[in-house]
C-alpha cells in the first residue's frame, strides 16, 4: 500500500487547520477525498492520544468554559425519524477550556450539551490541573453540579450571566442578538470578580469556526460523520496549542507559554505523530 510522505501529510494537515474543506483540500494537494479522510482519522486519532498524555499536570491559575453548536449529517429538523435521538446526528456540541492566561486548550469534548457530558467535561478539566484555579462559566444550569463533582469544593467558581435581546432594525434569521447585560455570579470559594469573564474561550469559538470549515454556518461543508468531526478538532488543537504562535503571546505557542513544549512545532512534526 503507498504512504504519504511526511512533507505530503504536513501539506494536507496545513490546509484542513486553516479552515479550507476537504474537497478545496484535495484539489489544493492533488489528493483524494478518501485519502484526504483517511488522514484525519490518523492524525486525529494521534493528535488527541499526545494531547491527553501531555497536557497534564498544568499550572493554571484562570480557566474559563464554554460550549459551541455544531451540526452533523443534518440540522436537528432534518434529521429523518429513524436516525432521531442518535447521538451524531444532529446537533453536536463541543464543550472547550481555555488557559486565560498562556491561551492554552487543555481539553474539549465532543458530545451533547446534557448532564453527563458536562460532569464528564468538567472531571478530565480537573485531572489536568495540579492546583486551585478560578473557573468561568456562562450561566448553563449544567455547569453547578458538574464543577461540584469534578473540584468537590477545592475552587473558586464564577458565572458570567448575559442577558440577550434582538435588534429591532437587524435581520432576524441572520442577526446576531445583542448582549443587553452581564453579571457575575459568585458561585464557590473566593474569585477574583476582575477576571470574571469568558471573553477569551469565546473568542476561542470564532478561532473554531474560522480555523475548521466543518463550523462554518449556512455551507454544506458541515460533517457528515461525528468520529470525523472529533478527529478535525484534535488535528486543530494540536496545530492551536502546539503550531501557531499566538497573537498575544508574541514569539510563543500556548504551549510554550504553559512550559509543556520548548519550541514552535512545524507541520512535519505533527504530521510524525502519525504511526
């Protein structure tokens, strides 16, 4: 069977991780569709398994929380009645957190926006960190029993609370709705009501929807399988944390900044991980 080269891997990986399609993918590399696919799968796969392992035991003094709709095979109201309430068809929310401070993603998780998956979310954030931090969340009522059981106390929790409305002049289908007001709720321990915020892991949404067509709204380059939209958002991540110098780090990568990689990782790099 052939095999990509690393330089061949590195240039497909460089494309998907700055928000082209597969198909615009394939047509810039010369690729395949399949080829292309069978890519993200590896590297996905390999990017989350490095990814789990090293980004532990972390400093982290600020967290802040949030979760971002997708879709995949269908918008929810299109999905067909034999395929309803299957997890992956549908609506599919990635729950993200993000290092106020180094812009490190320590952990998402790709599942439902319920109970579970917040617990389950909020338990592999607890397990990267080494000491007390302050956590922002918005006000999503799932949030409060899943930081209880992940921290059991051991930290100070804040919810931003937003209150939104619509913009009377603007589109209603298109138009974003506006942010009439915030407050921040203290929820456990002692935060620091200065950095009650969850500006930056919702920045960290927009840099989702730009960096990966497949959260592009109102295109049909959505995912049609869940697996390979967890895998694109592990490549993504090992690009985001490792990869790209950020903007207001200057010369760093977040994880240079949270001391869990020394250098700024080239594509070849992330395309060796691949067995």
């Amino acid at each position: 069977m052939n095999r990509l080269s690393i330089e061949r891997r590195a240039g497909i990986i460089a494309c998907l991780v700055e928000g082209n399609s597969v198909r615009a993918t394939c047509r810039l590399t010369h690729s395949s569709k399949d080829t292309v696919l069978k890519l993200v799968a590896d590297a996905g796969e390999a990017c989350l398994e490095y990814q789990r392992e090293h980004l532990r035991n972390l400093t982290t003094k600020r967290i802040q929380c949030d979760e971002i709709w997708s879709f995949v095979y269908a918008k929810a109201k299109n999905v067909p009645a034999e395929y309803q309430g299957q997890f992956g068809k549908g609506d599919v929310w990635t729950w993200t957190a993000i290092d106020a401070d180094t812009k490190l993603v320590p952990c998402w998780l790709v599942g439902t926006r319920g109970p579970q998956a917040a617990i389950t979310f909020m338990q592999d954030v607890a397990s990267r960190l080494t000491n007390r931090v302050q956590l922002t969340t918005d006000g999503y009522h799932c949030y409060l029993n899943a930081v209880d059981a992940a921290f059991a106390g051991d930290i100070d929790y804040a919810m931003l609370v937003k209150m939104y409305g619509t913009d009377p002049m603007g589109q209603r289908r298109y138009s974003p709705s506006i942010c009439l007001s915030a407050e921040g709720r203290v929820i456990r321990g002692n935060p620091d009501r200065e950095h009650i915020n969850t500006s930056y892991v919702e920045r960290q949404n927009l840099n989702m929807r730009m960096g990966m067509r497949r959260f592009t709204r109102l295109t049909n380059a959505f995912s049609k399988k869940v697996e390979n939209h967890a895998h694109a958002i592990a490549l993504f991540y090992m690009y985001y944390n490792f990869g790209r110098i950020h903007q207001t780090l200057k010369t760093e990568t977040p994880a240079m900044a949270s001391g869990v990689s020394d250098h700024v990782w080239s594509m070849e790099e992330i395309a060796a991980l691949i067995p």
